[in-house]
C-alpha cells in the first residue's frame, strides 16, 4: 500500500530537483523519492529495521 507524503524545499533543492529529473526523464517527485530512500540505506537505517522485524 502506498502512503503519500509532502515536504516542503527551499526554492534552490526545488530547482535542482527540476533539473536533474529532467536530465533523467523522470518525475520530480520520483526522483526526491529515490534520494530519500538511498540516503536511509546509507544510513542504515532501512537495514536496521528489517533486522529487527526477523529478531520479532
């Protein structure tokens, strides 16, 4: 099941953003999702809770 969020950005990430997903022919809001979820796994913190889901 989805779950749809808001966030909010400064007019310059929104920019970039813009930029970059157009560079790489995808949605904006694809994209910032992408970012989000690598910057968990760089900090672990998706590898984590799956652990403690097999520890349960």
């Amino acid at each position: 099941m989805s779950i749809q969020i808001r966030i909010t950005v400064s007019k310059e990430i929104n920019e970039l953003l813009e930029k970059v997903s157009r560079k790489l022919g995808k949605k904006k809001s694809m994209l910032a999702r992408e970012l989000m979820e690598q910057k968990m796994y760089d900090l672990e913190l998706i590898q984590r809770e799956l652990s403690n889901d097999k520890k349960e």
